[in-house]
C-alpha cells in the first residue's frame, strides 16, 4: 500500500511540516505506516496520547457510548457529563469544571474567566484588566493567544493583537510581583497570571524549584488568581497528575486538554473552584461540543485511570530510565537535556545537526519524536512504554549523533 503525498499537499492548507511517515494503525506505544513498518511513538501526539495508542478502557468507553448518543449539545442534559464533570473536579480538588474541546478552546475560556472575575469580584473597572504570562509561553494559536507570544511565526501577518497582556521572564518571580505592582500604579490591575508549570513548545523548560510556589505566594498576596496551563504537562506526563504537584503548589485554575480526551476525541476543561467559575451565567460562554457525551465518557474513563496513581507512578520510573539514558550523551552530541517524568527536551549541538535532521534520522531507525526551536527534539512517549523500548531509543539515538559526528 503506498500513499500519494501529493493529494496532502495540493488539498491541504500548509500549515504544518511533518516528517514523511504515513501512519495507519497503533497499538500502545507503537504506530505502524502504510507499508507495515513499525514505529516507536516518542512524541504522543504531543501528550494526547499518554495512555497509549487503543487503550481497551477508553476505546470500550467510546464504543459503548458510540452506540447509545454522541451529541446532544448544551441545550438539553446528558447522562455522562454530570459523572464526568464530578469526578475530573474531585481529581483536581476543586468543585467545579468547564468541559471545552481544545486546548485553546480551554486557555481563551479561562482567560474570559479571569477577566469577569476580576470585574466581578474583585472590582477592576471596565476594560482594565491584565493578565500577566511568561515569555516563551505557548498556549495555542488563535488571535488572543498570539497577542502574547513572543514567537514571530505565530504573529507574523496576523494583528492587530488583543490588548490586556504583559509578559515577563519565566522563572523570574521578581520580575512577576514588580509587573503586577506596575499594572497596579498604572491603573490597568492584574487578575490573573497564567502560566505553563513546565514551558513544552520552549523546549521543556523545567523552572527553578522555588518559582512556582513564590507564583502562588504572590498570586495570593496581591489577590491575583494562579492559571496552570497543565494542557502538555498534566494528567500523568510528568510523574505526578500534575506538573504542579511537583512542587507542592495548587493553582486557582487548571487548563486540561490533549491526554484528557485519551487520544480519541479532543477534550479540554478549566476546573476551579465554585468562587471563580461561578461568575459564568448562562448565555455568556459555550460551545455545541463542548461536554458532548461521547467526550464526556473517555474522559471519565481517563480520570478513572489516573485515580489509581499507577499511570502517574510509572512515567516517573520510566522517566528516571530515559532521563539517565538521554544525559549520558551530553557531550556527544547533546548539549543539555531537561525534563521530568516520561517529557524530555535534548538540546542538540548545532554544529553537528539541526532538531529536524536529527528527527528524520531517528525516523529512519523507527523512532519518531519532533523538533522544536531548530536544535532542539523532544521525547514524550505514551506512558504505557516498555523500559527495553526507551533503553533501545536511546541507543538509537547515540548511534546518530555518532554518525553525524563522523
């Protein structure tokens, strides 16, 4: 069996790059091309897949859900929103949850969030409120997501941008609490400071251990709401259900998406307590798909996974096998290698290749991971992974730097 790539490029917008494999089939960890050619999956769909390709939970949860009502929108009730709705709340700690479907649907909802809080509760006059992020952020692609980004390809073209942001260096909490007193003096308060727990599309940029909780002691000292964008780093990836809890820090809002749809079906939400995302009223924020049924029921199958802890547990085991493996070639090719859990970003020597040429050469050796910001791959295989398949990942991968090298 072959496929035409030329159908894909004449018919399809060309807003992606892919490497030049043609998947048809996975099962756990691997994905198969259209000539039968096996291959490790060390990208998972940049974190929806973390339970594996056709995990019988989830596939039995659609399949059974396929047969009875896929959509019936929010104008009428469903059986299995309620059930999922409570159990994805509990899993958080918090009371409550806005379903969504991407994860930008669930940045932008949390930013109206923070913003008619602000109005709301907190009292900010009209028009004024700020949200603060951090330079390097990626939190998606639509027209107020990329009035905040600093990445040129993003905005190039795009503007005029929406208003209301300011950025600050990641992991730089002064820099944070003096933008928020700034916002303040200026009279434009700030209500919200949103940020990834772990930076994913910057290149796994793990923050110092202490700037998350001095995030949340400020957040709490100038009654700003804490926004985690756990949509890459939550729901098991980093060995915890939460980058978050890795520090021991709890945020006002958490952002979900990707695994949270187990790779079936996209499925996002902002869960918070019933202070903060009761200020919504009916009418003011939706979407027809938006806690659908069949979403509903994969994502319940999802939590119910992760209520166990084992998913969680295991990306921390496998992540200390691939960690120690990928550091072991510092200085053979790899300049620096950050991560945690089963999510590793390796800083390629760009003297010897770029990110992507070393990507099209795993990809020749069966491995498929993705680059990122030129010199840098990623490596975030499903969490259902074999220890044997990172060790022999690794592997291949000395054994391309050693070839690049020569």
């Amino acid at each position: 069996m072959s496929i035409d790539l030329r159908v894909e490029h004449d018919h399809l917008a060309h807003n992606y790059h892919p490497l030049e494999v043609v998947v048809t089939s996975g099962s756990g960890a691997w994905v198969t091309d259209v000539s039968s050619r096996r291959y490790l999956d060390c990208l998972a769909a940049y974190s929806a897949v973390n339970f594996g390709h056709g995990h019988p939970a989830l596939v039995q949860a659609a399949r059974d859900q396929l047969d009875r009502i896929t959509l019936t929108s929010r104008a009428f009730h469903n059986d299995r929103l309620g059930p999922f709705a409570e159990a994805l709340a509990a899993l958080c700690g918090k009371e409550m949850m806005l379903p969504m479907n991407t994860g930008a649907e669930a940045v932008e909802s949390a930013v109206k969030i923070a913003r008619a809080w602000g109005y709301r509760v907190k009292g900010v006059a009209p028009n004024r409120a700020t949200v603060i992020v951090a330079d390097g952020n990626f939190h998606g692609r639509t027209t107020t997501i990329i009035s905040f980004s600093a990445d040129e390809q993003a905005r190039a073209d795009f503007g005029p941008f929406t208003p209301g942001f300011v950025s600050v260096p990641y992991g730089d909490a002064a820099a944070l609490e003096s933008a928020i007193e700034r916002s303040a003096r200026e009279g434009s308060p700030v209500v919200a400071v949103l940020l990834e727990p772990i930076q994913g599309e910057a290149g796994i940029i793990v923050p110092p251990a202490d700037y998350l909780p001095a995030v949340r002691a400020i957040t709490e000292r100038h009654g700003v709401l804490f926004i985690a964008d756990e949509i890459q780093s939550g729901l098991g990836r980093t060995g915890s259900t939460f980058a978050c809890d890795l520090v021991g820090v709890t945020p006002d809002l958490y952002v979900l998406g990707k695994a949270l749809g187990g790779g079936i079906v996209p499925v996002s939400a902002v869960v918070g307590n019933r202070d903060i995302l009761g200020v919504l009223r009916p009418g003011e924020h939706g979407s027809t798909f938006g806690g659908n049924p069949l979403a509903s029921a994969v994502g319940l199958a999802v939590v119910e996974l992760l209520e166990t802890g084992q998913m969680q547990e295991r990306a921390a085991r496998l992540g200390s096998t691939l960690q120690a493996g990928l550091r072991g070639l510092i200085g053979q090719g790899v300049t620096a290698v950050r991560g945690a859990g089963l999510w590793v970003g390796v800083d390629i020597d760009p003297a010897i290749a770029t990110g992507r040429e070393v990507c099209e050469a795993l990809m020749a050796r069966g491995i498929l991971v993705k680059d990122t910001h030129g010199s840098t791959i990623r490596f975030a295989p499903p969490i259902v992974v074999e220890e044997a398949d990172l060790e022999w990942a690794v592997g291949q991968l000395s054994e391309v730097l050693q070839e690049l090298r020569h």
